[in-house]
C-alpha cells in the first residue's frame, strides 16, 4: 500500500484528495455497464413499514445476485 505521510507533510489534505481522485477514478465509467433508477419511498415514519422496506429491499438484492455467482 502507498504512504501519503511525506507528501502530506508538505501539503495538506494530498491524501484526502488522493483517495477521492482514485475512487472517481474507479466509478468513472460504471454508468456503461450498469443502470440506476431513481426511486423515492415514504415511510410515513412508522419503524414497521422500514423494517418491511429493509426485508423487501434485502430479498431483491438476493434474488438480483442469486445466479451471478460461479459455483464448482
């Protein structure tokens, strides 16, 4: 892993500015091979329908990746 300790010494925030460089880098091009969709919920501020969001939510992340995964 890369140390930032020397230039940091120098210059403030090079490390911040280093990891938020590299992390625009490595999204940079997500948007070619995936598609997002906006959406917004109202929870009404009720902790049961949350917990029902969070379930829902929870059960189309499993199925969603259900078979991309390689198995032997």
């Amino acid at each position: 892993m890369d140390s930032h300790v020397d230039k940091t010494a120098i210059k403030l925030l090079v490390a911040a500015d280093k990891a938020a460089q590299n992390k625009i880098d490595k999204y940079a091009r997500l948007d070619s091979t995936h598609t997002f969709y906006l959406f917004a919920i109202e929870t009404v501020g009720t902790t049961f329908l949350f917990q029902r969001l969070s379930m829902a939510l929870q059960m189309g992340n499993a199925v969603s990746f259900q078979d991309t995964m390689i198995t032997e």
